[in-house]
C-alpha cells in the first residue's frame, strides 16, 4: 500500500487556502487594531480570540453537517467552495474600512470593521473541519500521517507564501504617516485562496474516492477500533474514550503554548526589539521553512517509531526552544542568528506534533465520522487558542 502523492497535494489545496489566511490574520489583524484603531492590548486580544470562540460551535458543527452531506461534488467539496468565496469577498473589504479609518477616525468604520471580521470569522470555520476531513476520507487509515505529513506540508507552503509577500510588501519603510496599506497583501492573499480552491475543485473527484476508500477499509476490519453494542450499533470501547480523553487534553496543552507565542509574536518583535512586520515574519519564515523540511521525514519516523512517541519528542523539543528563547530575547535586543536556528527546531518539533495528532484522533471512528471527528480535533485546539490572546 503505498500513498498517492500527487492527488494527497492536491487536497491540501484547501489547507493550503485555509493556513495562508490564518497567518495572515494572526500577524496583521493585531497590528491593524493596536496601530490603526488604537484598541489596548487586552481589547484586541479578545477580538484575536473571537475566531477560536466561534470555531467551538462552527467546526464540530460544519464537520458534523459535512459528513450527513451527499452532493453530486461530495460532503466536503461543497462547504470547501462556498466558505472560501465568502472569505474571499469579505476579506478585501477589511484593508478597504483600515485605510478608510486611518485617514477619517469614526465609529462607523470601527463598527463595519468589527461586523465584516465576523462574518469573515463565520465563512473561515464553515469550510475548516470539511477541508480537514477530507484527506482521511481520501487516505487508508495506515498511511494517514504519510498523507497528514503532505497536507500540512501545503499549509506551510501557504504560510511561507504569506511571509515572503509580508516581508516584500509590508517592510516598516512602507509606512506613509505612520500608516501602512494592507490592500496589496489581502488582494494577493485572496487570489492564491481562489486559485487554490479552483484547482483543487477541478482536480480531485471527492465522491469517487471517497467511495473507493471505504470499500477498501471494509477489507480491513482490523482498522477499526470500534466495537459493536448488544443492539448491533458500532461504540468505542472503554480504554479507546480514555485515550481519545487524554489526545485531546494533550492537544489543547501543545496548542496553548504553541499559540501563546504565534499570536502576540509580531508586537513583541516590534515593541522589544524595534522591527516592523518584515522583522518578525523573518522569523516565522525561518520556523516555517523548518517545519517544511521536517514533514515527510517526520511521517516516515512516525510510521518506524509510531506517533505517540514521535510526538513526545517533539514536545520536549518544542519546551526546550521556548526556553531558549525566553533566554535569547531577555539577553539581547536585536534579531540573532542562534534565534533563527532556534525558530527552525521550533518547526521541526511543531512539525512532529502536528503531522501526527490528527490521524491519532480520527484513527479512532468509522469512516462516516471524520468530519465530527476533526470536529472534536479542532474543538480542542480552539479552546486553547481562545484562552491564550487574552492571558
């Protein structure tokens, strides 16, 4: 058994789509509301962590709805098309009230603001869980974190696209009256989410492979960790809810500390150190890169080792670079070199964790659920992302 690359890339399309939003809102929206309206930090702290607040209730909801779904395009295509052409018209409309503000301060711009972010915040979780679910149901359940491996590499292709067009078109000598147009980055960040999705609508026939999937697996029901109740009904035994528990307890800790620095990293680099956004999304490249070159050596570890202990690994990996960096930034005040191969261990170890916690959750369900499943996944993941802007 052996896993097709090629079509598994062109599932991350959606991911990729998803992961170059996601670093763009993460480094720019903490800037347009502390710089542009002024907000303090614990203001716009909360509105960073609206998003992972609305995803408790969007992605378990969207994930479930998408597998009862059944289109001529598949269950997830559908959710993955339309979320994605809501955010795209929304998504232009924020640089469009950030210059209106800064050139006329009004309460009515700060509220359009608001309003368009959430609608936007609303067409982003529609079509996450989906997107997500639809390499497991794509994918054999043993060669999951292999294909986990490529979807995550795609994001981070999406991530680092994002970073070299902030490092080119955001650099702090951009600046005019204190004032920087983000119109140019959210017009090209919206066209690469477009072209993305299209190709991936185009490319991959979710319906047909999907079938093809299941009947695979109904040939190997030693995949299936689920076990039939005296009505005959599919359950999950005792010992596999209890580590299903402890996953994901495990997964909103990693992303509590993970998240912890992501989010207030480019303030931090501008307020400590004196570098723009160009500065600090050098860094996120290097890590980006990191975790690029770390993915498919990561999924072929994984299958060697197993994934529980490569990402036990990996966490202790990823403690012992925050610390190092704690170390670095109290003890100089410039951007160093040591920082820069701290950032890109900090990759790999990322890479370690997240390549294998998401095929660890869905392993445990049926084909039918992988979409409530990567519900539960991101649930978690939410939840701490919600409480770290804030604290």
């Amino acid at each position: 058994m052996k896993l097709n690359t090629k079509r598994t890339m062109l599932v991350g399309l959606a991911f990729l789509s998803i992961c170059i939003f996601w670093q763009m809102y993460d480094s720019v929206m903490t800037l347009i509301l502390t710089d542009t309206f002024h907000l303090n930090e614990t203001i716009a702290g909360a509105v960073m962590a609206a998003d992972n607040v609305l995803a408790l209730f969007l992605l378990p909801l969207f994930g479930a709805l998408s597998d009862k779904t059944n289109t001529r395009i598949g269950r997830r295509m559908p959710y993955i098309i339309g979320g994605t052409a809501a955010a795209v018209a929304l998504m232009n409309l924020l640089p469009v009230l950030d210059n209106a503000y800064a050139a006329s301060p009004s309460p009515l711009i700060l509220g359009l603001f608001i309003a368009v972010l959430a609608l936007l915040l609303v067409a982003m979780g529609v079509y996450r869980s989906p997107a997500v679910a639809l390499m497991p149901d794509v994918t054999p359940k043993p060669l999951r974190s292999r294909g986990n491996a490529v979807i995550n590499l795609m994001g981070a292709v999406g991530g680092i696209l994002y970073l070299a067009l902030a490092a080119v078109l955001c650099h702090a000598s951009r600046k005019v009256a204190g004032h920087v147009d983000y119109q140019p980055l959210f017009i090209i960040v919206s066209l690469i989410m477009a072209v993305s999705v299209l190709v991936l609508a185009l490319t991959v026939k979710e319906k047909r492979l999907s079938e093809e999937n299941r009947a695979l697996e109904k040939q190997h029901p030693d995949w299936n960790l689920a076990a039939k109740d005296e009505s005959g009904n599919e359950v999950l035994p005792k010992e596999v809810k209890r580590s299903l528990t402890f996953l994901l307890a495990s997964i909103s800790l990693w992303f509590i500390a993970y998240n912890g620095v992501t989010t207030w990293f480019t303030k931090y680099i501008e307020q400590v150190m004196g570098e723009g956004l160009g500065g600090a999304s050098t860094c996120l490249l290097v890590a980006t890169a990191g975790a690029i070159c770390s993915y498919i050596p990561i999924g072929a570890l994984a299958a060697k080792i197993g994934r529980k202990r490569t990402i036990q690994l990996g966490v202790a990996l990823l403690t012992l670079c925050f610390l190092l960096g704690f170390v670095l930034t109290c003890t100089s005040s410039v951007i160093t070199p040591v920082m820069y191969v701290v950032f890109a261990l900090v990759g790999l170890a990322w890479a370690a964790i997240n390549v294998n916690s998401l095929p660890m959750v869905v392993e445990m369900c049926r084909g039918s659920d992988i979409g409530r499943f990567t519900g539960y996944y991101y649930t978690f993941s939410m939840v701490a992302q919600g409480v770290t802007p804030i604290a």
